[in-house]
C-alpha cells in the first residue's frame, strides 16, 4: 500500500506545491508526540537527572488526573486540548499544542490560497464571458457585411429599419430573397447600435498582445498588421492591396462605420477564445483537484494523531474543515458546469461528446510495446556496433595512411552526424527521464500537449532505432569497401541514408510522431527568420541546442561540399577542406548558432525593454567572436607565436567566463550570496546538494574543452583531427544535456513561485470597455 505521503507528492500540482498542507512536517510532530508518550527510565525526572524524588508519587498523581480528563469526553475539539497550565507542564501535552497550532497554520494558509486562485480564476471567466459576447456580436457585423453585399438594394443602416408586419413568411419561389431580408432585418435590429463600436473595438485589437510585451503595430489604412511574426503581415498586407487594388472595395461601405470585419480576423478571435475556455476549465479541475486533496490530507494527518494520542479530536477539527471556504464553495463546480455548457453551445455545435474530447482529452497510457522495442534496439545496436569494431579493427580502418582516407571520406561526416544526433536523442530521453521523475512540468514550460508530446521512451525508441539503423550501415558500408566495390557505389550508402531521413522528417503523412515532426520543422523555421518571431522559451532552448551542434553542421557542409561536388567519385579530399569557398562557409556555419540566439536575444528585448537580454545577446555576440579567433588561428596553422594564439586565447576565456557566469547566475538560478544553501538557491529539487556543486565544477570544465583544439596538447596532427573534433562535440552534446536538466529546473521553480499552472492564452480584444 502507497503512504499517503508519497502519493501526496505524486498527485500534487507541481507550480502549486507551496500551497499545499506540508504533510510531513505534521507527520514528524505526531512522531513527537508519540516518543513523548513512551515511559521514562524510572530514574529519570522531568529535568533530566536521575535519581528518585519526593515529587514523583504527585507528578504520578497529576498526570493521572490529566489523562482522566483527556479521555473523558470523545468528542474532545481542539480548544479542549489546550488544557490549562496545571496539565500543559507533561511534554505530551507540550507537543500536542504546538501540532495542533501548526495544523491551523496550514489550515489558514490552504484557505488563503484557495480564495486567491478562485478570485483570479472568476476574474478570468467574467473577462472570458465578455469576450465571447463581443466574439458573437462580431460574427452578427460580419454576417451583416456578407447579406449586404448579396443584397446591395437593401436598406442603409442610417434609415429606419422596415416594419415587422412587412416581412411575410417565405412559401413562394422568393425564398432566398425573403431570408436574406428577414435576417438582415433581425440583425439590424439587434446590433445596429452598436456597430460602430464593436467594429472598431475589433479591428483595433485584432492582432495578439502577448502578456509583459508591447505589441506593434503597423498602420496601414483600415488594417492593422501585428509586427510579431512575418506571415501575418504579409497576409494582412496582400489582403489590403487585394482589396484595394484588385477587388476596388469601396472605401465606405456602411453609412455609419468606415471599417470593415473580416472573416478571417474573426476566425482567428474564436480559435483564441476556445483555447482560453480550454485553460479554463483545466484550471478549474486542478483548483477543485487541490481542494479534494487537501482535504484528505486533513483526514490522514488527524487519523494519525488519534491513534497516537489515544484523543478524538479528527470529528470536530474535520467539521471545521469541512466549513471552510475551500471545502464549501461551490463556485468552482458552477463554473466548470458553466464553462461546459459555453463550450458546447458556442464551440461544439452543441456536442457535447466533441466538447469533452477539447476539454477532458484522454492522455495516452505508456506502451509497453515501445519499452520492447527499445530493448530490441539496444540489442541490435551493441551487436552490429560489436560487428563493425571487429571489422575496422582487421580492416585497419582508423590507421594511418588508411585511417586518414577514411575519415577524410563524406561517408565518414555523415555517418558522424547521425552518432551526435542519436546522442543529443539520448541526452534529451535522460532528460525527459528526470523531469518526469522530478515532477518538472516540462510539458506546461515548453507549451507541449500532454497527448501528443515526446516522452522519454519514445526519445530512447527513435535514438535506438537511429543508432541501429546507422550502425547497420556502416558495416554494410565497411564490407562493401573490403570486397573491393566501386567507391561510388560505396559511398551512396550514407547519401541514401541522409536523402531517407530528411524525407522522413518532412513527410506529411501522419506516421512516425508527425505531430513532434511538425514541432520541430516549426520551431527551426522561426529560429531561422530570427528576430521576426516572437521568442517563446521552447525557440530559445532550441536555439541553444544548436550552438551545442556546431560541429554537426560544419560535418554537413563536409558532407554537402564532398557529394555534390563530385568528390566521392575522383577521390579528391581536398576540394572540400582547402578550398577558399569552403573555409569561408565554415566561418558563416560556425556563428550562425551565436547569430540567431543574439537576433532572439534583440527581439526579447525590443518585446519586453529588459536590458538583461541585451546582456544575455553579449554572451553570444562574444562566444561569435571567440570562435572565428579560433578557425583563424586553426586555418592559417601558426604557431604559438603568432598574434592570432594570443587573441585566440583571451577571447575565449573572456567567452567562457562570461558563458559559465550566465549558466550558473541565470539560467540554474544559482550563486546566490544570500541564499540557505551556500552558493546556490533556497529551493532545490534534487535533495543532494552536493550534486549542485559537482554539476558546476563538471560544467565549467567540459566549458574550457576548446582548450584542446588550440593548444593541441593530444592530438597534434591532422590525421587525427577529425577524431578529436569528434569527441569535442560529444562532450559539448553532454554538457548541453547535463545543461538542460538545471535550466528547465530553474523555469519550474520561477513558475512554482508565481503559482502558474495554466498558460496565459491570449485574447483578442483587449480595450472593450475604453471609449472608443
């Protein structure tokens, strides 16, 4: 059977922990309690001292008398167990007060809390419930829009509406003449006074204010372009050119109003509303979820205490309970009752099984099919990995001279490329490991859908799989070279392979966690047009990845140059690592990482005018700096008395230092001076602190790994370059993943502190009660 502590901990909602009863702090008083009722040495008094006193025989007397009163009334409260002084000198009688004055502690700040999240949640439902009233009032103006252009002989809405005893019933071959008018009729009657302002409430808060940013807009004529992402102002700007130039839409088209409201803007309000009525009713079920558990926990934590005190006092302190606000409110459940019934009519066509499936999706259960095949695939992987070693070792694949060939070869770059993948895989799956087993809400963080999202088995699932599947070519690669096949033959076995997963990544057939495919294809896309996206937290992190696979994509720009240019074929390996084009493209492949994080860094802060991202752009902008020192000194191979070895190394130092600052300062939320836990912060999650300490000495060293690339204390020919850069990249692919854990912890804790539990959806409109 669970504890109720351990499951206490598993159900709880992890951004509102603080707010919860602390279980185990009243478990450790009962467990005073209950050491205090055990008999003392019999030469042992009150004070401590042994030996036998005088007193003992009325010490026996009093706590006897004590215990008469205790026990003779089972309906004892808690007022009552606060005896007077005369029976408060026991020890017992001590810790049963100070348990009982602790338990309304918890007591007042569980109802405390409660009334803040249900204040803000009824906040947040009236704001909603105005919204989707001025959301139906936009769609009337819209239906009015489409019914006047089919009916241009229709009455104005400056003259008097027609009488109701003039529109007859439609039964003769008029029919759709006599609806048009009847429904243009009704919607006039309804909305004609308020037109002018739902019209331009609309088009002037159309476009998306994400909360803590400053939307801007760019004015142009009647429509309004949000400057946030580039696709919905080129939309917007196409439709008003459309319009104007092409469809000559008049510039009046109301005699009261000179906008008009598109239905694609209205779309757009409705698809927000809905998503916020989502988040809505998930904040309601977590509200009335913590209510339900705090309760019980109420009912565990007093069982306990009358088994051990031998008292009753769990009917009268839970009655009390049980009158309280967070017990006995009922606005949660009418609320969730009101959003469910919003939500069907307005969003469901009145379905309510489609309703459900928005509002109560089921999460998918963990197969254990895929715990199988992982299995598998570890197995298949450390069996062909096995096979391949062997070979290379009798084939004398990694010695020189033919080692140098080898892993000069765009077979061997590619090949490379898939290993730092599968590795960064697996890191992540360690990852989603850890979050999980540490409660770190990572799918609420990066904004993931619990149903659709990639769990730690299925990171391990692709990795294997991947690894597998590579491994399996790489031997059929190495016999295929032994055998003495033609070299172009040979090396489009990788070709193939790279050409295979690139088309996997792009399919659009729903197979192979399409929806995870479509994430990442996406979130590429917005770190590639940086800064003309908004930077969520799931572009960033990314982004971050990617200057960790520097050497990565510098092994693709090896691979593209040697395929493409015909290299595999003429057997010349120095086309694509002399050439002045190549070493050019290798500059621009090394600092594009540092260009597209410092460009979200810029647009975080014209977001947000928080200088500390122009500090957090420095970071990057000097990491670009350090690296094009380093291709220079390694290009133009100099000695160490060149000027390039000392630039080289004071830029990097200054990069590293400023880089493992920002890891342990700001991004782990560590080395604070003031904090309980030296050197780190007051809230931890992993319970060894000792771990803090060895993660920032391991961080700050794998951070100094460029070391070897410009000192070249190991591996100072080029035969062995390509190795070295290797395994350079796998430890920086390490340290990215040991990275990860820390600064999502430190996210979890900045949202436990602010007690967010749901996402703050953006609404659109925002000025509704302003004069407009």
């Amino acid at each position: 059977m669970v504890k109720f502590s351990k499951e206490l901990d598993g159900q709880l909602i992890p951004e509102w922990r603080d707010g919860y009863m602390n279980y185990r702090e009243l478990k450790r008083h009962i467990k005073k309690i209950k050491l205090s009722r055990l008999p003392k040495h019999p030469h042992q008094d009150m004070n401590g001292d042994y030996g036998l006193s005088i007193l003992d025989p009325v010490r026996f007397v009093a706590r006897k008398i004590c215990d008469k009163f205790r026990n003779s009334d089972s309906k004892t409260d808690m007022t009552q167990l606060r005896r007077s002084k005369s029976c408060v000198e026991d020890g017992e009688d001590q810790e049963i007060r100070i348990f009982f004055e602790k338990l309304d502690e918890e007591h007042n700040k569980i109802e405390k809390f409660y009334k803040e999240r249900e204040s803000e949640i009824v906040e947040k439902a009236e704001t909603l419930n105005k919204q989707l009233q001025f959301l139906m009032d936009s769609k009337q103006v819209l239906m009015s829009q489409r019914l006047r252009k089919k009916s241009p002989s229709s009455p104005n809405f400056g003259s008097s509406p027609p009488s109701w005893s003039s529109v007859s019933p439609p039964r003769s071959s008029n029919y759709s003449e006599s609806s048009v008018e009847l429904a243009e009729i009704l919607s006039h009657y309804q909305i004609s006074d308020r037109i002018d302002e739902i019209i331009a409430a609309l088009e002037r808060n159309s476009s998306r204010n994400y909360s803590g940013t400053k939307t801007k807009l760019i004015k142009q004529g009647k429509i309004d372009i949000p400057a946030e992402t580039p696709t919905p102002a080129i939309v917007s700007l196409t439709s008003m050119l459309w319009e104007d130039l092409v469809m000559k839409t008049p510039k009046k088209e109301y005699c009261r109003g000179e906008q008009s409201i598109s239905r694609k803007k209205v779309q757009s309000a409705e698809k927000m509303i809905r998503g916020a009525f989502v988040e809505l009713y998930k904040v309601l079920g977590l509200l009335k979820a913590y209510s339900s558990m705090n309760m019980k926990a109420f009912t565990k934590i007093l069982k306990k205490f009358d088994k051990v005190s031998n008292q009753h006092a769990s009917a009268n302190y839970l009655q009390a309970v049980k009158a309280s606000h967070f017990i006995s409110s009922d606005k949660v459940v009418k609320l969730m009752e009101e959003v469910e019934s919003t939500f069907i009519k307005h969003f469901a066509s009145n379905d309510r099984k489609k309703a459900m499936k928005f509002l109560r999706p089921q999460q998918k259960k963990a197969s254990n099919m895929i715990t199988f095949f992982v299995g598998l695939f570890t197995g298949c992987f450390v069996s062909l990995f096995t096979i391949y070693a062997i070979l290379a070792y009798m084939l004398r694949t990694f010695s020189s001279p033919p080692g140098k060939v080898y892993m000069n070869d765009g077979s061997y770059q590619i090949f490379s490329v898939f290993a730092l993948l599968s590795l960064h895989l697996f890191m992540y799956g360690c990852n989603l490991f850890m979050w999980k087993n540490k409660r770190i809400n990572y799918n609420f963080i990066f904004g993931f859908s619990p149903n659709t999202s990639l769990k730690y088995r299925d990171a391990f699932l692709i990795c294997t799989t991947l690894m597998t599947i590579v491994v399996g070519a790489m031997v059929v690669h190495l016999l295929l070279q032994a055998i003495g096949v033609s070299p172009d033959q040979v090396d489009a076995i990788p070709a193939i392979l790279l050409l295979f997963f690139l088309a996997l990544l792009i399919c659009p057939l729903d197979i192979f966690y399409r929806t995870t495919r479509c994430c990442f294809s996406r979130v590429i896309r917005n770190i590639f047009f940086a800064p003309f996206y908004k930077v969520p937290l799931v572009d960033f992190f990314m982004a971050d990845q990617l200057t960790s696979q520097i050497q990565l994509l510098r092994q693709m720009e090896y691979a593209a140059c040697y395929f493409l240019a015909g290299s595999f074929g003429t057997l010349q390996y120095g086309t694509c690592s002399k050439g002045r084009l190549f070493k050019d493209l290798t500059y621009v492949i090394s600092f594009m990482p540092y260009y597209w994080r410092a460009m979200q860094c810029a647009r975080r802060w014209f977001d947000s005018y928080d200088v500390e991202h122009l500090a957090n752009m420095g970071k990057y902008v000097s990491a670009m700096v350090a690296a094009g020192a380093r291709l220079t000194y390694e290009y133009k191979k100099l000695d160490h008395h060149s000027i390039w070895f000392p630039i080289a190394i004071v830029t990097s130092v200054v990069a590293t230092v400023y880089q493992c600052y920002w890891d342990f300062a700001k991004d782990w939320g560590l080395l604070q001076q003031n904090s309980k836990n030296l050197w780190l912060r007051d809230d931890l999650i992993l319970k060894n602190k000792n771990i803090y300490y060895v993660s920032i000495a391991l961080n700050a060293v794998l951070r100094v790994a460029w070391v070897e690339s410009v000192l070249k204390l190991k591996f100072n020919d080029d035969d062995h370059k390509q190795l070295r850069d290797f395994v350079l990249a796998s430890l920086e692919v390490i340290r990215r993943g040991h990275w990860n854990f820390y600064r999502l912890e430190n996210e979890h804790l900045n949202n436990v502190g602010n007690y967010r539990a749901g996402k703050e959806v953006p609404l659109p409109f925002h000025d509704m009660d302003s004069d407009g």
